[in-house]
C-alpha cells in the first residue's frame, strides 16, 4: 500500500487514482483530491460507506466534478 505522500505525488502528474477511504483519514483525502483537482485526474473512493455524510461532503466541495464516490461495502 502506498502512503499517502506517494499517492499526492502520483495525483500530481494528473493520473486517474482509485483509493480505499476506509484505510485514509478524511484530511488525508482531502489533500489527495486537490492534487487530482489541480491536474484534471479523477479518483474512485471506495469504500465510502465507513465515512460519514458530513464527511463526504467536505471531501466534495473542491473538485467534485474529479470525485467518484463508491458506497458499497467490498
């Protein structure tokens, strides 16, 4: 598993990322999403179901158009 440096400097070359939300802190998406916003990538959360409502929606509020939330429990 990466750690979540190597997944910002990954997000800012502007690829496409799918990251575990169970396994990251909401802060820790949080920057992750704004290193993909600023490229145009996008990234898949999976498992967001751990996550709650208000949390999720602080992690939409930059670059949702980039945020592909996945809210099944795999």
């Amino acid at each position: 598993m990466k750690s979540t440096s190597e997944i910002i400097i990954l997000a800012g070359t502007g690829v496409n990322i799918i990251v575990d939300a169970k396994t990251k802190s909401i802060s820790e998406i949080i920057m992750i999403v704004g290193a993909i916003g600023r490229k145009n990538g996008r990234i898949t959360l999976k498992n967001c179901d751990f996550k709650s409502v208000s949390e999720l929606l602080m992690v939409c509020r930059n670059y949702p158009d980039c945020i592909t939330l996945d809210l099944t429990n795999s």
